[in-house]
C-alpha cells in the first residue's frame, strides 16, 4: 500500500499542516460561539486556539517519529 499525499510529507510538514488546521479551526469556532460563551470575541478566539490544540497533541502522540 502506497503512502498518501499526507503520509509521504516530511513529519515537520505535517506538523505545520496539523497545527494550521487546528488553529484556524480553533479560532473561527472560538469566535462564533463567543456569545455563548458569554465573553468577549478575543477570548473567545483564545478559547478556541487552546481547545484547537487538543487534537494536534492527540495526533502529534500518535505519531512514531515522536514515539521512537
């Protein structure tokens, strides 16, 4: 089986593609829900990027170049 387009990027690549995605992911999610959170979009962008680096980690423990 073939490596994906993913898999066959160095692991620093897809370190920073991991972590683009989440914390822009993180962010704008952070930003809409503001309001339900009851402050202001600052924090809540904030909120976001520290919730956005949730699955970076869980993704980055997974990883066997970390792992080794």
């Amino acid at each position: 089986m073939s490596p994906g387009w993913f898999d066959s990027k160095p692991f620093a690549t897809r370190l920073i593609i991991v972590a683009t995605v989440c914390d822009i992911t993180g962010a704008s999610f952070g930003y809409a829900f503001h309001p339900q959170l009851g402050v202001d979009p600052i924090l809540g962008v904030v909120y976001g990027l520290i919730a956005g680096t949730i699955p970076l980690g869980i993704w980055l423990s997974m990883q066997p170049e970390v792992r080794s």
